[in-house]
C-alpha cells in the first residue's frame, strides 16, 4: 500500500515491521479505498523470520483516519505477543479491533 522501497530496503530501512511502514501502508489503504479508517499489520508470526531486535511475536499495528476536514491521521503501536503462530495472529486481529474501539470510544474517528 504505496510503502517506499527505501523502507524496506538496505541498511538502514526501518524494514516491514517498523512504525514507519504500517503508518504508510494505513495511510495507503485509507486513500485507496476512500473510506473514513483503516487498519494496517505487520509481524513476525514465527516459527521463524525472526531476530534479537525483532523478535518472533513482534507486531506493529496502524490506525488511519479522517479528521474534520478530511486530513488525514495516523496512530501506530508496537506489540510482542507470545505463542505458536496462529496465537500470535489472533492476538493481532484482536489488538487491531481493541484499537479501533478506542479511537472511536474517544471520539478521534467520528464520521462512522
């Protein structure tokens, strides 16, 4: 979802799972689709794929939405969760929900 080739690549790209990449994919989807939020994920399920400074349970999770206005916003957070890989994606799509409520709990997404 329109991420720059230099997040993902060389040295010193933040890499797929980063803050940086699932705030643009979110953002991406968001104008994609033309709709009022979007939810971008990327993690590391295991069993394998990951590393000491990602480790296997490492998530990153992005909220987009329009403001008033129609600007766009972005909130992202960081996960590590525990378990075998389908644990570890269930706990994902739950966090992505939880997350979603409390946008709209506290009034940030008000156009659903």
């Amino acid at each position: 979802m329109q991420v720059p080739l230099s997040y993902l690549e060389g040295d010193q790209a933040p890499g797929a799972v980063s803050r940086e990449t699932v705030e643009q994919m979110a953002r991406g989807a968001l104008e994609a689709a033309d709709s009022d939020f979007a939810i971008a994920s990327s993690g590391i399920a295991g069993p394998g794929g990951g590393s000491v400074s990602k480790p296997v349970g490492t998530v990153w999770l992005a909220w987009a939405w329009r403001r008033d206005g129609g600007t766009a916003a972005v909130a992202a957070r960081e996960f590590l969760f525990s378990g075998d890989r389908e644990s570890i994606r269930r706990q994902s799509v739950i966090a992505a929900l939880e997350g979603l409520e409390g946008l709209l709990r506290d009034g940030r997404i008000k156009n659903i």
